[in-house]
C-alpha cells in the first residue's frame, strides 16, 4: 500500500468514513503491509453497528490479517476484537 493511499486511508478513518476506508483497504489487500493493518485497525470503529455495514468486506479483511501478528499490545486486542465482532459473538 503507497504512502499515498495510508495517508487517504487514515482521513477516511479520521472523517468517520469506514466504508471508504474499507474499500481502500480491500483494493490494496493483496500488498497490504503491517503498518498499514495497525491504522486501520486503530481507526476503525468496533462497534457491531459499524461493522455489520459492509460484514461482508470486513470478512475478507479478518481472513487476510488474522495470520498477523503485532508487536503492539493494543493492537493486538483490537484486531481480536474486530475478529470476534465480525463472527459474532462479541459485544461492544
């Protein structure tokens, strides 16, 4: 993912903007790296509400990232978060 498209995705993710900022993510899936996971990971809103807007993108997202691991403890419990909001289960 360029510097370009990170710089886009966070002011999705600042604007409150989570479907476009999903859709950027999903487009650069394929060269997505680990800092690029972190952003979106902090940005997003886990809430059940937010998610269940595009589920079915943030499905493909969770199978992408579920492999990675982070060096950072809180993101580490976000992105276990967003995987227990996306298969249910989890209350915000």
């Amino acid at each position: 993912m360029t510097w370009d498209d990170k710089v886009e995705m966070a002011q999705h993710l600042n604007n409150h903007e989570y479907t476009e900022a999903t859709n950027l993510f999903l487009r650069n899936i394929e060269i997505i790296d680990d800092q690029a996971i972190d952003m979106f990971i902090s940005g997003i809103e886990l809430t059940k509400e937010c998610l269940l807007k595009d589920i079915d993108s943030h499905k493909i997202i969770a199978e992408k990232i579920k492999a990675k691991k982070s060096d950072s403890f809180r993101t580490a419990l976000r992105m276990a978060l967003y995987e227990k909001l996306i298969y249910g289960g989890g209350e915000q």
